[in-house]
C-alpha cells in the first residue's frame, strides 16, 4: 500500500523541535478499526534497542486510549533484513507488546507481525480483547 518509495524513504528531520527535553518520535504502524480498538508497532533491526522515550511515548498513547474505555496495544518486532533492503513487516518477529499497563516478553515464540495482528483482530472481532495479554494462545 506505499504509494511513493521515494518519498517514504526521505528522512525527517526532528532538529529544533524540542521542547522542555521532549523530542519528536514516529510511529511506524498504526491501525485504527474505526476508533474502536488502535494497534501501534514500531520495528526495529534485531541489534537495535527502542529508546526509553519510544517505550515512554507507546505507554502513554496505549494508557490514555484505554483509559477511554478503547483497547490499544503497542507492538515492538524486528527483522534481519540489510539496510538497502525492503522491510517485509507482516514478517517481522513480535519481541514484545505492551498492554493495559504490562510488556509482554513473546521473542521466544518467533511469531510473525502478520501473524500477530490477524490474531488480535480475530480476538476483537469475537469481542474477546479482554484476554489479549493471552494471544499466545490464539496462535496455537
């Protein structure tokens, strides 16, 4: 669904946009089903770490939404892939999710984004998001 390559691969540049130590950050995927529930995920290579103000910044949209009474839920996966290489994110390996105040650690299971989120749309289509800290077992 990436309309222009070119454009997605310029830079933004956050310099001069930074207040009181507060920086800019981005989101590499949301999903917004019709205001009723918010995925978000941010990829990352496998030697790379999120900052503590990414974790910081996915906690705090993932809270305040659920504190308005909508599920939201914070993805980190990685990939191997070389950087003059395509990022393939529906193959991505889930790393952890944040969830109604909690991480969860899934590295081990090697799940697929693709995966992962097909699961937690199913779980909410069931109107079953109340177990979502129990996905692991939706993709038995």
């Amino acid at each position: 669904m990436l309309r222009n390559k070119n454009r997605a691969a310029q830079l933004l540049n956050f310099d001069g946009l930074e207040f009181e130590n507060k920086q800019a950050s981005d989101i590499d995927y949301i999903m917004d089903w019709n205001g009723k529930m918010f995925i978000f995920a941010e990829v990352k290579h496998v030697k790379s770490e999120m900052t503590t103000g990414q974790c910081i910044l996915f906690e705090n949209l993932c809270d305040t939404i659920a504190d308005a009474g909508k599920p939201a839920i914070g993805i980190v996966c990685r990939h191997m892939t070389h950087e003059h290489e395509e990022v393939d994110l529906k193959n991505c390996v889930v790393d952890s999710f944040y969830y109604r105040g909690q991480w969860h650690d899934v590295w081990e299971r090697r799940t697929r984004f693709g995966a992962f989120v097909t699961a937690l749309v199913n779980m909410f289509r069931r109107n079953n998001f109340e177990n979502v800290g129990g996905i692991m077992g939706e993709l038995k």
